[in-house]
C-alpha cells in the first residue's frame, strides 16, 4: 500500500486539500480572509482555499511526525521575521491557526489527541491520507513509468 512517506509532498498536500475539500469537514471560519499566517508575514495569504491547504499540510503533517502538538506544529509553519536593521530571527507560525486546524481535524476524526503527548493521527485518518497518497502515485507513475517499482498501482495489493 502507497503511503504519505512513498509520493511527494506537494502533490500530497494538493491531493488532500482536493479531498477536505469534497468532504465538507473543514470550513474556513470568518477570520481565515483577514488572519496573517504568523508573526513573520507582512500581509494575509491572497490565495481563495488557503485555508483547506493549510489544514491538509497540518494533516501530512501530524501522519509523519506525531504525536506532535500545536507549538511544535506551529514552529514547522514559522519562518524569519524581518527586525529591520537587526537579524532577522526565526519565529513560530500562527499558533491560533494550527490549533483551530487541529481542533476541525479532530471534530472530524482524522486526528485524535493523545493525553499530554499530543495528537496523533487516527485510523480513519491514516486510511483518508493513505488513499490520497495512492492518488498521487498513481498519477506520477503515468508521467514517469520508471518509478512503478517502487509502490503498488493497486490498492488491492500489499508489500
């Protein structure tokens, strides 16, 4: 079976925002268009389902690292905050964003938390993350035949 560690992560992230999106089990909440993504961004992402991208990376995101909670999670989304004359210096990302991500994956049963260690994906999550993964490589593999070998076209089949 095709795995989130098997296809690239771009196409990954893409692939479960197209899903999330299909579900209906996340929505943008009402501050999403005028939040910025953290200390170190001058403005709010432009872009219409930044949100559902957002919410599928911290998906990815929680699979390969959990249990993982949301300080560490906000640290991944961080990046250098500009200080003017001084060096800028590295900054976490949104923590209110990340929680709320989290807290929309959990209420629909993709994540669970663990009792002070985090939150870890769920079985229903691993599967939802592991058929998009499938997706993915399916669709790599019709632009580079080459790289059949190293997964299953077929979901049916196990290694």
């Amino acid at each position: 079976m095709t795995t989130a560690y098997d296809v690239p992560a771009g196409q990954l992230v893409e692939a479960l925002t197209r899903k999330l999106k299909e579900a209906d089990s996340v929505k943008a909440t009402d501050w999403t268009e005028f939040a910025k993504t953290g200390r170190h961004r001058e403005k709010a992402p432009t872009e219409a389902e930044w949100w559902h991208r957002r919410v599928a990376s911290v998906l990815r995101k929680v699979y390969i690292m959990g249990p993982v909670g949301t300080s560490r999670l906000a640290a991944e989304f961080g990046g250098a905050a500009d200080r003017g004359s001084k060096p800028n210096k590295a900054v976490k990302g949104s923590g209110s964003a990340t929680r709320m991500a989290l807290q929309q994956l959990e209420k629909a049963g993709l994540v669970q938390q663990l009792k002070s260690r985090g939150r870890v994906i769920s079985g229903k999550g691993r599967s939802f993350v592991d058929d998009a993964a499938h997706e993915v490589f399916q669709s790599v593999v019709k632009t580079e035949p080459g790289l059949e070998k190293y997964g299953t076209t077929d979901k049916s089949e196990k290694k």
